[in-house]
C-alpha cells in the first residue's frame, strides 16, 4: 500500500506536468473504486478549469483548480498517478483518463480498486481541516507534531505504541512500514503502552519519524507489491529496511534476532533487546 512517502513522491512528481494545465476531457471506466464520482460531476466541476497545485494531506493527494474545485486521490492499496502522451497503451485498470491541453494524460491506474476518488465543489473547500480532514491528525513535519504533543495526548491512554502512532487522528499518514521502522530507530517497544512513554522518548520518537520518512522519500518510496511513482519507476527504500520484514533474521545492532508479532491486525518486527 502507498504510504505517506510514497504519495509525497506521487505528488512531486506528477506536479511540473499538472501545474498550470488546463483540463480538456475526462475519461471514466465503468468500474466501481472504493469511492467515485460520476462522470457528469467531473465534467462540471474540472472541464476547461486549470489545476493551480498539487498538495498532499495525510495519504492524500488533492489536485486544487483555479475554480477552487478540488479533486482528491487515495490510492487504496494499489493505485497509482502517472503522466502519459496521448498515443500510450491504455492500461487495463486505468480508471480514470483525464486529458491535459497540452495532449498528455493524468491517468489513476487501480489493479485491486480499493482506492477512492472525491471531487469536492468550491463552496466545499472553504474549511477541509473541519470536514474532510476532521478526524485526521498533524503532518509528521508539522511543528504541532512534537514529543509534548505526543506526551499530552497518550498519557491517559494504554494502548500500544504501534497501534498509538498509526492512529491517523494521532498523526497522519504513518503507516506500518514506517512504524516499524521509526520504532526500531528510537528503540522503542511496538507493544508498550504508550501511558509509559517519557517526554524525552516521544521527542526522540519524533525525530525518528520525520528522519526515517525524509529518507524514504529520498529513496522514493518504497517497492511493497507493485508500487511505482509518477514515472512509473520503482521506489527503492525497501533496500534500506533495518526491521520491516526481517523476522528470523539477525538484529543489525545487536544480532539478536529479530521478533514478529501481530499489534494491533498488523504485522510488527522489533528486536527484543533493542526495544526492550
């Protein structure tokens, strides 16, 4: 599934060809996704307007038009955003072509359909923090995000830290991989309880997070199933995994090996010494 440095590496790379196209034709397969729009909505709200920006929130990529419209893509498990010339194959869970003056394509490929399309009209996007991203927590580079932050919000809570830092109105967009990762790097349990957490260890958290995914993004996410950015290349963050993935295997600080357990409905690695 595309995580958030995976959406942020979509995002910076389909930008330069999106910014400041007007759009000419919209193209929708009779599939269903998770959530769509229909094709007579689209065309009111997008044909002959030109997409001003392209933003990310949380797992999110929103494509804002100079009419204040704005169309939002979540990528489910499989979905993906590429550029394309007109004449390129049409793939076979294309489900949505929209044509640029320019004679290129934006195009959303789903193989699973588990991701969403929402197309939001300019009187409903005055306030999105308090409607659409009402229940979605601070961006992990967002100054509001920090350890006291983190210290207030969990200390009448018991649940574990994994399930705590994936909790998307906790922080957006940290998905498991990435939670895997930041806990290994701070040294922290994925089962304590986060009630337990000192304010020094949550700011030592933090920092891990915002490093692990500047790396990740750096690398251009990561290749997990079939996931490929704007260019449709291949994210190689994966290389550098020190516990995602890795049950059996020796712990590169301490060989110890490496541990996995379900937190949660999620599959955590962690090393028992490291993160005792």
């Amino acid at each position: 599934m595309p995580e958030l440095p995976e959406v942020e590496v979509i995002r910076r790379g389909i930008r330069p060809f999106l910014t400041g196209k007007s759009i000419k034709k919209i193209i929708l397969s009779d599939k269903k996704l998770r959530h769509s729009v229909s094709l007579w909505d689209m065309n009111r709200e997008l044909l002959g307007n030109t997409i001003v920006t392209v933003k990310r929130r949380a797992k999110y990529l929103l494509c804002h038009l100079d009419s204040s419209a704005l169309l939002i893509f979540h990528f489910g498990m499989t979905g993906n955003l590429g550029i394309f010339p007109l004449d390129a194959p049409i793939a076979k869970h294309d489900h949505l072509r929209i044509e640029l003056h320019n004679d290129t394509e934006l195009r959303f490929n789903d193989t699973r359909r588990f991701g969403s399309i929402h197309l939001l009209r300019p009187e409903e996007t005055v306030d999105l923090e308090n409607t659409f991203f009402k229940t979605t927590g601070p961006e992990p580079f967002d100054a509001a995000f920090n350890g006291e932050y983190l210290f207030n919000r969990a200390k009448k809570k018991t649940q574990p830290l994994k399930t705590f830092i994936m909790t998307n109105a906790t922080v957006a967009g940290i998905g498991n991989i990435y939670a895997n990762e930041s806990l290994f790097a701070a040294r922290l349990s994925p089962v304590r309880k986060v009630n337990k957490i000192s304010l020094e260890e949550w700011n030592t958290l933090v920092k891990e997070i915002r490093r692990v995914l500047q790396h990740a993004i750096a690398c251009g996410g990561s290749t997990i199933s079939d996931f490929v950015n704007a260019s449709q290349e291949s994210g190689y963050f994966q290389m550098n995994f020190k516990i995602y993935g890795k049950d059996g295997d020796k712990c590169s600080i301490c060989s110890s090996i490496i541990q996995k357990q379900v937190v949660g409905g999620r599959a955590s690695f962690y090393c028992s010494v490291c993160q005792g």
